[in-house]
C-alpha cells in the first residue's frame, strides 16, 4: 500500500536519490533538494509518496511531488516516481494531494512545465485538467522545448476534481 504524506527533513537523502534516479542528468543537485526542504514554510510544499522500495517489504520514498506558492498561483515544480512503482497512479495522487493544498491556500491556478517530449507527464496533466498555454523553445536540457500549462481551479467542478 503506497502512503502520501508531507515530506519532513528525515526524507532528504530518499528524496536526493529518488531524483538521480529519474531525472539523470537533469536532476536537481543535493543542494537544490536542500533549498527545496529549506523553503516548506515559506510558501513551499512537498509531499511524499511511501511504498515498497526494495525486497522484505522495505518501505521507502518511491515519489515525490513540489509545489510552491506565490499570491494566487501555484507552481507545480517536480514529480517523480520510482521507475519501478509508475503507471499505478502514484504520480496523480501526488498532483492531488498538491492540488488540494493550492486550493486551501486560495490559489485560483496551478503552473506547470513539462517536456515537449515527455508524452506520458502530458497526457497525465492533460487527464488531469490542465491546458497547453505556452511553449519555450529549447528550455530544458539536450534541447527539448518546455510545454507551459495551466489548470483554472475554480472553472473545475468538483466532480472532476483529482482526489488525493
């Protein structure tokens, strides 16, 4: 059974190597994943996923997900899953979990930026309400230009909303 909950400073070294782990050499360094705990009460919010990570049912960080908040808009700024534990709705209960907690900020928009080429994080944003705003030519790393997206939180109803 996979366990969202907040991420506290006890995570860092899981959160570190689940980033190498997926994003090679586009991670985040060390450094920046410290910056990211450093700034959880200053308008920052990280969540963690739990699961088994290993054999003998060893429990371990296996996702994770970072928003940050400024005013009435929301970054979404990383998700990552274990390779291992992708495509079991690890990554959506992560978003909704982060969805939710814009919302109670009063946020009315959540930003976020994706590979052009990473077909599976568009078609989940897209799943789960987002839309295509913008795009950044060359942005990331190799050359991949950035697709810009936006989700209105206040035009979804309810009923449609991601659940956490």
């Amino acid at each position: 059974m996979t366990v969202i909950r907040p991420a506290t400073p006890a995570d860092v070294d899981a959160v570190v190597s689940l980033e190498r782990a997926v994003f090679d050499v586009a991670a985040w360094s060390p450094r920046s994943v410290e910056e990211e705990f450093d700034a959880l009460s200053d308008g920052r919010r990280m969540l963690v996923a739990l699961g088994g990570a290993g054999g003998a049912g060893a429990v371990g960080v296996i996702g994770y997900g970072v928003l940050s908040v400024a005013g009435e808009v929301a970054d979404l700024r990383r998700i990552a899953v274990d390779a291992r534990h992708q495509r079991r709705g690890i990554a959506t209960r992560l978003i909704a979990g982060l969805i939710a907690d814009a919302r109670a900020q009063g946020c009315e928009r959540v930003l976020l930026e994706v590979a052009a080429d990473n077909v599976a994080g568009l078609m989940l944003y897209a799943r789960l309400g987002f839309a295509e705003t913008d795009r950044r030519a060359r942005y990331y790393q190799g050359g991949a230009d950035a697709v810009v997206m936006r989700l209105d939180l206040a035009a979804r109803p309810a009923a449609h909303r991601a659940r956490p």
